[in-house]
C-alpha cells in the first residue's frame, strides 16, 4: 500500500524555513497507514527540505544565516539568472527527507520538525508580482517495522542517494510522482 499527496507552500521571503509537520501528520493520518515510510521531496532547484529543530525558530533563522554567510547571494557566479546562491544552497540542503512511521506518526525526535527550505522565493515574487507555491511530494509507503529498522517485502530502495526518490512499481502502478510532471 502507498499513498502520495502534493502540497503547495506559499514563500513571502527570499530565504525561509517553513515547517511542515502539520501537512505531513495530515498526509500520513490520510494514508491510512499505521507502520512503514514516509518520503517528502521537493521537485525544484532553488529549493530543498530538512529535518531539524523546530521547537526554536532561532535554529531556522541561523542555519538561513550561516547559509547566507557560506554562499553569498552575489559573488560572481557564471549563471545569468542572479539565484545561483540559491541553486547552491538547495544542493547543500537537499530535495528529501524521510522519517519512519509508526502508529500512524512521523517518528521523529523531540525537537525536530520538516521544514521547506526556500532561497529564491522573493526574486520570482518581484518579476511575477504574486506568491509563489512551492511543490512538495509526501509519499508513505506500508511496511513493517521492526526493530527500528524496516522489513521489506520485495521493495528495493535507495536510502543512499539522498537526491533520488527511489523508482518502484508498487502494486502496478507507476508513481507518477517520480515523472516530475505533476
């Protein structure tokens, strides 16, 4: 059994972390699924997803900060379009994030939280004069825990290249998610 949800984040700011939890808890309590995965994955360049502490908004704010501080918005990059900061910044970051599930929750530590990570929200507001949405896949998948490890049944996944959702035939159907064209 899988279940995928697609949610729009709105930016305001150039660069912020904004949290996730809520549409993550609502996507999993969606699925119906009580034990296995969830993946959550951001199809775009100059955006990414973490996992960090959310209980301190001072965290978001230094790790924007320090991000800031190691790659410069303007520091004569080659691309023309003025974000390479922000192409930068979204490698560094990374486009997923996946956390076990277990009794219908994210198991996730105490202060951590999902956080969309945007770095080029506020360019594209001024040439677009409007909000822009962010796209982010959830993606639970049922397995069975144990142990805190995951009992696969027949599923291959690749845990190891962070930038990859792991392509799969689950049940017959192709995930669409994994086309990019949603």
């Amino acid at each position: 059994m899988a279940y995928l949800k697609e949610i729009s984040i709105q930016s305001r700011e150039r660069a912020e972390l904004l949290k996730l939890d809520a549409q993550v808890e609502e996507a999993i309590a969606e699925s119906g699924i009580d034990e296995g995965v969830c993946y959550v994955y951001v199809p775009h360049t100059t955006a990414g997803v973490t996992i960090n502490e959310g209980a301190d908004p001072d965290v978001a704010n230094d790790l924007l900060a320090r991000l800031a501080d190691l790659v410069p918005l303007r520091a004569g990059y080659a691309h023309a379009e003025g974000n390479a900061d922000s192409h930068i910044k979204a490698t560094l970051v990374g486009n997923s994030a996946m956390v076990f599930v277990k009794d219908g929750r994210p198991l996730l530590g105490t202060w951590q939280s999902f956080f969309f990570c945007e770095f080029d929200g506020t360019e594209m507001l001024v040439r677009s004069n409007h909000k822009m949405a962010g796209r982010v896949g959830i993606f639970i998948q049922k397995d069975k825990i144990v142990n805190s490890s995951i009992e696969y049944e027949g599923l291959l996944v690749i845990f190891f290249l962070q930038s990859y959702i792991y392509y799969n035939y689950y049940n017959g159907d192709k995930l669409r998610f994994l086309s990019y064209g949603w």
